[in-house]
C-alpha cells in the first residue's frame, strides 16, 4: 500500500461562499463557521487548518479597490490570530496555523503571541510565515514601496533567528513550582538574549513560559531560489503552487536538496501542494456544475482581480483574447508563473478560465478525485495537499464535501490518517 499523505486546508477568515443561491458562505463575523469547519477537519484527521492572511484592500485591478470589494476578493479579512485562539480551544488535535508577516509584527510580539497560542492549543500552533508581497500593504506600515524580495528575505532570516532565540530564552525545566522555597521559576533558566543584528534590536527574555512545543510548527510559502532556500533551512511545512504534477515533484526535488545542503532532514519538512478538488455526487454533476461556474460573467474578473491581489499586477490592462505577455513580479512569482502558464499560447481568457484547475484538475465525485490524488501524490513523492475552493468560496456545503466525502473515500484507499496517533503539531506532521 502506498505511504500515506498529509492534509492541510488553506483558507482565511472572509465572508466564504456569499454568492450561491444554497449557502451563507462562512456566515457573520463570529468566527463560529471556522470552529464547526475545523471541527469537521478534526473529525477527518486532518493535519492543519491553515489561515492565510494580508494586510491591505488591493488596488491592482484597475488601479482601484472597486472589483476587489465587488467581488470580496480577500476583503473583508479579519483578523486571523483570535479565530486560531477559538479554534484552538475548541479543537483537541487538529493543528492551527496562522499567518503572521514579518512585515508587521515586532519579532517580540510575534514570539509572545506564538508561544501563547502553542500553550492555548496544546502544542498545535504553527506559525506561517510570511513577508507581504503588496505595496500596498507596505504602506499600511510607513513605507512607500515594498522592499524587494532578496532584502525581504534577509530581514526574515533574521527575524527568525531573533524569534528562535526568544522561544529558546526559557529552557526547558524552568518552571519548578516549587512551595518548599516559593520558587515559582528557577532564574538560572530563564535568559535574556541581547540580539543585536542588522534589522532588530532585542533584550529578552520572553515574559511568556516555554509552550509544548518550545517553539510553534514553522510553515513558509516562498517559490522563488531564494525563497526555497529560506523554507529549507527553517521550515516544518511548505504550502506550494506547483504547475502540475511535473512542477510539483521539481519543486519538491529542489526543497529536499535544499535541506541537505543545510544540513537539515528532508523528511521533516512536508510540502503540501495548493489544489481545488471540485466535487460532486456523480463526475458529471461536478463537471457541469464546474462549467457554469467558470462560465458565470463575473468569473473571468474576479478571477483576474483575485490573481492581482497577490501578484500586484493590473490584468485588466490586457486583452482578453490574446496571449500574456511576459511578466515579473515583487509579489508571488510562483503564483504569476502557475497562472500565467507560459509557453501554452493561451488567451487571457482561458487562464482565467484555467485559474483553479492547472495544478493538478479535481473535478469529480469523490472517488474519482480520490484516483486523481492518488495518482498524483505517487508521481510527486510526497508530502501531501492543501485542500482549498475557488476565491475561499467555502460553506458549510464545501467542508461537508471535502470532509464527508472526499477525504473518507481517500481514507478507504489507506491514502490519509484515519486517526490521530500524537498529541503536537510537529509530531503528527513527522508521524509518515
Ligand atoms: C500557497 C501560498 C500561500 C501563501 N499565503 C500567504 C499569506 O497568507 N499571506 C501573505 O502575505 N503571503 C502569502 N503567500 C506569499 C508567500 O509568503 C511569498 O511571499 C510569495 O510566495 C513570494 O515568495 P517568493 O518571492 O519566494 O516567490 C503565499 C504563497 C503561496 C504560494
């Protein structure tokens, strides 16, 4: 039989499946879909939830917010720290990673929030870890330009040596509790760490305790050479965009030589690659209703505005009927390059209509998917996917797909877990 994989779903705290006629999307702002959906996830073994996060209302398509907030294309978006707090105490196995930008956060908050979260959760918080990839989003922080990506990436490499050294500044054993003396901690553990580097100047120690973890699962999203090599060095989990079942086992290939060199195991390091299983109960009713989504006329602009979001690019400046020229970005390359699918001679128009489905195509019932995955995951080698829906359109109607019908059907063919067998995050993505 063949070695299992793992699961993650990658989604955010916005208003879901708002547009169809059978759903409320994720409904108000309580935050209590996310709970019943992570809940389910649970019920389904899955590694983590995984809660994406940006910090602007993009501009790039058309050089306003109007299809951005017309469409609600990463817009609202709350605050996905509390959500990973409600999910992680109503969870008890389930692991929950948010996303924090070093962009954002001082490195001492961030260590401070992290190692709360991870004592919250019992030793499920995973931290992803990103550097913004919007100008816009660098201007909500008083800069007037994103930086470029090579100095992005060496303050981040940075940032997490500080954050390390500020989760490591209580050892292990340093709360005693001891009433005899009324030591509650043992001063000899707990150290300051007196960082002082090219970006970030900090004291320490920590005022929160050690979490279970010591520090939180670390999960990155970088594509470029460079931010493969950031995600070799420190990460447990990489979310990826692969171009088909090719690309994904290149990227994977290239990560895993990546570790060597840094001296790291490869196999603690799982790569879950982004797809967009759309199900039905028979493949016909998936694929029909597959074709009127694409065909619905707001498709193609949401589309186009939902891939300029991250990729900071204006595509309404293109016609839609020809070939893309070639293009770069400071944003996510890897996210351009996927879309972009250069050298198929594509129209525009096709991309977009391509938008969710040139990873890997999973339309179908669930068995059907279930073969496609398969299939697929024994191409790549490993380590698993990051199951999401067109623009975070979830429901209560998508999680019940996923997690009562595809993922059982995965589970019968001995693909993915059936039970939790560890108690922290790291642990259960190291479990196969
Ligand atoms: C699957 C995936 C998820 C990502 N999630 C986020 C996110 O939640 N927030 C964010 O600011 N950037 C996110 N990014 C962007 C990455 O963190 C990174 O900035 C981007 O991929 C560019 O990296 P590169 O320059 O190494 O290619 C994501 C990228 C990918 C591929």
């Amino acid at each position: 039989m063949a070695k299992p994989f793992h699961l993650g779903w990658f989604t955010n705290f916005t208003q879901g499946d708002w547009t169809n006629p059978v759903s409320q999307g994720t409904g108000s702002w309580d935050g209590k879909f996310f709970v019943e959906m992570a809940q389910a996830m649970e019920r389904a073994c899955f590694d983590y939830i995984m809660l994406e996060d940006t910090l602007m209302v993009s501009e790039a398509y058309g050089g306003d917010a109007a299809a951005t907030l017309r469409h609600a294309l990463q817009v609202p978006k709350h605050d996905p720290i509390p959500l990973a707090a409600m999910i992680a105490a109503q969870t008890s196995k389930l692991g929950v990673v948010a996303t924090m930008s070093t962009m954002a956060w001082p490195p001492f908050m961030l260590a401070r929030v992290s190692s709360t979260l991870d004592s919250i959760s019992g030793g499920r918080f995973g931290w992803n870890i990103v550097t913004s990839g919007e100008d816009i989003a660098a201007q909500n922080f008083g800069m007037d330009k994103l930086p470029p990506r090579e100095s992005r990436y060496a303050m981040a490499d940075e940032y997490v040596d500080v954050v390390c050294k500020l989760f490591d500044s209580w050892e292990d054993g340093a709360v005693v509790k001891d009433r005899a003396t009324g030591t509650y901690a043992d001063h000899t553990k707990v150290h300051a760490i007196h960082y002082e580097g090219q970006f970030f100047k900090v004291r320490g120690p920590l005022n929160t305790v050690r979490s279970p973890q010591g520090k939180p699962v670390f999960v990155q999203a970088g594509g470029s050479p460079r931010g493969r090599a950031f995600a070799a060095r420190h990460a447990d989990s990489i979310i990826a965009v692969g171009n088909g079942v090719e690309g994904m086992k290149k990227y994977r290939d290239d990560v895993r030589q990546h570790a060597v060199k840094a001296g790291r195991n490869p196999d603690d390091i799982k790569v879950l690659f982004l797809v967009y299983p759309f199900l039905g109960e028979t493949d016909e009713e998936a694929q029909a209703r597959h074709q009127r989504m694409i065909n619905e006329p707001a498709f193609i602009e949401a589309a186009l505005a939902a891939v300029g979001t991250v990729t900071d690019i204006d595509f309404s400046k293109f016609p839609l009927d020809e070939p893309l020229p070639p293009l770069t970005t400071n944003g996510e390359q890897g996210s351009l390059d996927k879309f972009a699918q250069w050298g198929s001679g594509k129209t525009l128009r096709q991309l977009a209509q391509e938008r969710f489905d040139a990873g890997i195509p999973l339309i179908g019932s669930p068995d059907t998917v279930a073969d496609h995955m398969a299939e697929a995951m024994e191409a790549i080698g490993g380590d698993g996917f990051l199951i999401s829906t067109p623009f975070q359109r979830i429901s209560r109607r998508t999680v019940t797909e996923v997690c009562e019908g595809l993922i059982p059907a995965l589970q019968r063919r001995g693909l993915v877990r059936k039970e939790y067998t560890k108690t922290l995050l790291r642990d259960t993505l190291r479990e196969f």
